[in-house]
C-alpha cells in the first residue's frame, strides 16, 4: 500500500527552499502588480528573500493548489442521470 504524502507546512517549504508551483508564481506576479498599478502599492508585494510577504503569499497558494489538484470526481461512463446530477453536485461543492 502507498504511503500517503504528509502536506509540508509553510514552516516546512521555506526550510527545505521547496520550489513555488507555477500557477502560484504566475497569480502572485499578477496580483503583486495589480496592487502596485491600481492600489498604490499598498501589501508592498515583496518576493525572493526569507520573510517576504510574496513569497508567504506563493507558498499559501502552493499549498491551495496542491489541495485542489487532490480533489477528484469520478464518474462512470454509463452513469444514470441521478449519477450524473449527483457529481455535477460534488464538482460544485470543489469549486
């Protein structure tokens, strides 16, 4: 049987120099100069060094990402539609 894969903790990813996931690098580089343009800077986005708040906000990210990619919904190819309706219903409460 595999052995489950313990989630790092924040603590965890910043002592081990656990590389961001790119959807997580991409949305804080999004989000960061958003703030800069349109909200006068105001989280002072900061990222690259121990401590930065960008990179606290990545890791947060990492971690959402990792949560939603282990969600999944199977659904059988010959599902009734009560089958069907129910994971509609499960994909929705996911989102």
């Amino acid at each position: 049987m595999a052995k489950k894969k313990k989630e790092l903790t924040i603590a965890e990813r910043w002592e081990q120099g656990v590389a961001h996931d790119p959807r997580s690098v991409t949305l804080y580089k999004g989000i960061a100069d958003i703030d800069f343009k349109e909200g006068g800077d105001f989280f002072c986005f900061k990222s690259g060094g121990d401590g930065d708040n960008g990179e606290h906000l990545m890791y947060l990210l990492d971690i959402y990402f990792e949560r939603k990619d282990k969600t999944v919904v199977v659904v059988k190819q010959d599902a009734t539609d009560e089958e069907l309706l129910a994971s509609v219903a499960a994909m929705e409460k996911i989102k």
